[in-house]
C-alpha cells in the first residue's frame, strides 16, 4: 500500500515494485490511505509524511491504533526530527529521498520480517538468533558463535529489546523508556555508553550488526 501524493513518485515506485512481483495498491491523501489500509489489509505501508490533507506522522499514528502492518516512512533528506516522530507513532523504518528500489525493497523485506516476529510473540521465541548472535529471553544468556557473552543486566535488556524488534530503528526515547524506565527520554549519552560498551563485548562479527542511526537511535539488522 502507497501512500504518496507525488504522482511522478507514485508511478516510478508502482512500476519499480509490480517489476519485482509486488501487488500495488496507492493513495493519494491521508484519508483515502488510512481508508485503503482498513479495506485491503496490505503486508507493507510505504506512508510519505507530506500529505496535502493531513500529516503523515497522524495517519502512522491512526494505523497503530488498530493495525500492525509495517510502515515504512518515506521522508525529505534532513528531515531528522520527522524521522523520529514518525518512529515514535510506530513506524518500522524510513527511507531518504531520494532512493533507489534496491535499498526499498530490502526495506521492505525487514519490515516483513519484524512484523512475522510480532505475530508469532515473544512467549514463541524465548530465543532470539540474529546472524552468530544468539540471545536466550528465558536464561537471559548471551552467545556469539557458541561463545558466552558476560553481560550487566541493563546491556541484557538493551541488546533483547533490539533483537525483538530486529530490522527496526528504535529511536532514543524508545530504548530510554523500555531499559531505564518511564521517566527517561533525553539522556542519549547513556546509550552511546552502553551501545559502546556491547559492540566491544560482542566482538567484530556480531557487533557490525549494531548500526547507530545517527540523531535518531538505535538497529540491530538481520543481515551483516
């Protein structure tokens, strides 16, 4: 489902994915977007947040309410703050414009694949493999490649909350909250420590898999 008021966009993108064996499906405004989502039930929203009757941010927003499909934002290169708002109202991940159809499909592909973790839920995957990562929910262990990684309970909680959420940017306020608690939302220096701190204790190769989205947060990717 694409939601884009740019028609130019809208065919490049329409024939670039029915190329690839995609089903298309497009909307021009918020209304008719959030209207489409409800009737067609997609596997993946692709939302542009510059719409002509509403914000794209409000239409995410609205979706959550009700849906868990993916979305993946299409956003104006700089735009950082709209980036974050977006993932804060349950986007999985943006794209830059301008971009090409290699990066969105991949893209897409993990959007998928988070939201086929999410149905299956957390109590069907007491252990999480990410690439040589492997992260154990009930022991709350921790291996790479077969090798034990000693970790405090706060990077446990950090490194499990990412690999729940694989393939997804967790923007600072996210991680902040759900390791330190409610209260937390500004301290970003906290998890330059901590981020710093894993990819020094996981080693090279699980450690590549730690990305810094710089000015919005945090992702662990599926694939090095």
């Amino acid at each position: 489902m694409l939601i884009d008021d740019e028609p130019a966009i809208g065919r490049a993108l329409g024939i670039g994915l029915r190329a690839r064996g995609h089903e298309v499906r497009t909307a021009a405004t918020g209304e008719q977007g959030l209207a489409e989502v409800a009737l067609a039930e997609p596997d993946v929203v692709i939302l542009d947040l510059g719409l002509p009757d509403m914000d794209g941010i409000e239409v995410c927003r609205r979706i959550r309410e009700w849906s868990p499909v993916p979305i993946v934002v299409l956003s104006a290169h700089g735009a950082e703050d709209r980036k974050v708002a977006a993932l804060d109202a349950g986007a999985d991940d943006f794209v830059t414009k301008p971009f090409g159809m290699p990066e969105l499909e991949a893209r897409l592909r993990v959007a998928a694949r988070h939201s086929q973790a999410l149905r299956l839920g957390p109590a069907h995957e007491p252990v999480l493999e990410v690439g040589p990562l492997r992260v154990d929910l009930t022991q709350r262990t921790v291996t790479v490649e077969g090798a034990a990684v000693d970790l405090t309970p706060r990077e446990f909680e950090m490194l499990a909350y990412l690999a729940q959420n694989v393939g997804r940017v967790l923007t600072h306020r996210m991680l902040l909250q759900h390791v330190w608690g409610p209260q937390y939302g500004d301290e970003t220096h906290y998890l330059r420590v901590y981020a710093n701190r894993l990819r020094r204790k996981l080693g090279p190769a699980a450690a590549a898999r730690l990305r810094t989205r710089a000015g919005i947060g945090y992702q662990l990717v599926p694939e090095a």
